[in-house]
C-alpha cells in the first residue's frame, strides 16, 4: 500500500501538546515493545499508560501480541515511554502513520530509541531464543520506494537526503554486548543484520534463499521505518531482535512458523531480553541539551 498521506508538522505537535498535558513525565528514552516483548513496559515506576485509541492523531494497532497503550514511567531513573504495540504497513497504515510516534517522542525531548522486534534467523549461528543486536538493516520496503521520508521533506526535522550508514549506535552496540556478558547471555547475543520485509505472509523458501545470499541475519516485518525516521530527525539509536524461529532455506524441511509460535519465544525469553534493555537503559548517558523543541 503505498498511501501519498502526509501528516502536517502542526499534527505532530497536538498529538505532543496533548500526551505533555496529560502526564508529568518528560522521557529522554523510547522503547518499542515487539511481538511477545510488551511487558518491558510493565516495569516502569510511576506508570502513567493512555490507550492508543485516546491519544489524538494516533493510530491503532490491530496484532495478536501488540497490546496497543503508551506507558510513561521511570526506569532506572531513567524517564522512559513505552510502546506496548507497534504499527505495520501490513495493517493497512501508511508509512507516515506506522513511524507516526517517533516525531511525536522526538517533540518531548526523547533523546534515544531502543526498538525491540521478533524475527526469524536465517543465520546459522542464530537460534530460537537467541537474542541479536541490530548492527544494520535492508529495508526492502524502502529500496523499492515505500519509505515513511518520501514526499516533501519537513526540514524542521531533518535533512532531505539522511545518511543511514552509521544508524545504529556503535557505543551503545558494544555496551549491550558488554552487559549480555555480565548479565551470563553473551553465549545468546551476537550482532547482525536484520531485514524488513512487507508481510503479513512469512518468506517463501526461495525468498528466504534470497535473503541468506544478501549477507542477512534475521528477517521481520518491521523496525525500519521508525529508525528511518529516528535517524531522519536526530535520535541515536539501539535495535534489537529475539530469534523467535528458523526461517526454512530448504523444501525438505518440513518446519513452518507460526505466529502463536512466534509468541511463546517471547514469552520464555522476556526476562533476559526486559534485563539487558533495563540495564542499557540505566547506563544511557542522555544529551540534556534536547528541550523537545522542533
């Protein structure tokens, strides 16, 4: 679905306006729950939560999985919001809506994004349970035109032409790996490259062949678009997938995935995967210089 819809720079600033009048909270930090992954948000202190369907302007989300509420809370005496449910362009929502929040975090002077997502492994040393660090992506949405930028560029945001070479964060790649060490998971994590692909249907054997021979790691159905537009308007950023499942690269393997199965991984893995992000959360070193002004 490729929707011409642009959202007006005023638009984000209601939606803004309004969550900055509903709650005290001032977040330096975003996190974006994947499927299976929502109950990071349960541990936030002093939790201020609004439906999706009360905050105006934004979308709904429609996945088994994705409980679909805003949390406001403190982790780690970090100020954090949580999205307990994230958009997909297999919705039916433009790209603009999907990354739709991001700009709105970005007007409340979040400085960092942690985006969390389930995925599917395509690399040999990945299995279910498996915890990778984004170090890059192929969007395959984007390359062929569908991109939350495209149409006029809103340059109080960001530049016209972002460089996507260095988005996500090194320093905060290399402390991960440091607390899955301390934390006695570095046996579980390793970094790699993660590919977006549209959905909802999971990947052919061929097209998973195809994406094994492009050098990528995990395959899914999100993330890209909102670190496109993270990176677009100045956040740093840190991503992360929990290896739910194998992609199947062969017709003689009779496994196939299913989103129930999907779930359940992240179920039994949340624990590990809501302690690291607790932990870089609490070692963030937050650029107080952000107001939130745009």
């Amino acid at each position: 679905m490729h929707s011409k819809e642009q959202i007006s720079h005023d638009e984000y600033q209601k939606t803004a306006d309004w969550l900055m009048s509903q709650t005290q909270h001032r977040p330096q930090v975003a996190i974006i729950c994947g499927s299976g992954l929502g109950m990071l948000c349960d541990t936030l202190k002093c939790q201020d939560s609004f439906a999706y369907s009360d905050i105006p302007g934004f979308p709904q989300s429609t996945v088994q999985g994705h409980a679909g509420r805003l949390v406001f809370g403190e982790l780690k005496g970090k100020t954090c919001v949580c999205m307990q449910g994230r958009f997909h362009m297999y919705e039916g929502h433009s790209l603009c809506k999907t990354t739709f929040p991001i700009r709105v975090f970005k007007m409340m002077g979040v400085d960092t994004l942690i985006v969390t997502n389930a995925a599917g492994s395509l690399a040999d040393g990945l299995q279910p349970g498996d915890i990778m660090i984004i170090k890059d992506h192929v969007n395959f949405p984007g390359l062929v035109g569908l991109n939350p930028l495209s149409g006029p560029n809103d340059d109080k945001f960001g530049l016209r032409f972002p460089a996507m070479s260095g988005c996500y964060d090194r320093g905060l790649r290399c402390l991960a790996m440091e607390i899955a060490k301390q934390q006695g998971v570095a046996g579980l994590t390793r970094e790699g490259v993660y590919a977006m692909v549209g959905g909802p249907n999971f990947e052919t054997i061929a097209e998973a062949r195809l994406l094994h021979r492009l050098g990528v790691d995990a395959v899914g159905m999100s993330t890209a678009p909102e670190v496109v537009v993270a990176t677009h308007c100045g956040l740093r950023v840190f991503g992360l997938s929990l290896i739910t499942n194998k992609v199947a690269t062969s017709y003689e393997d009779g496994e196939s995935v299913d989103h129930e199965g999907v779930l359940e991984v992240g179920r039994l893995r949340s624990l590990a995967v809501q302690q690291l992000v607790a932990e870089l959360v609490s070692r963030l070193e937050i650029n107080n210089n952000s107001d939130g002004a745009v």
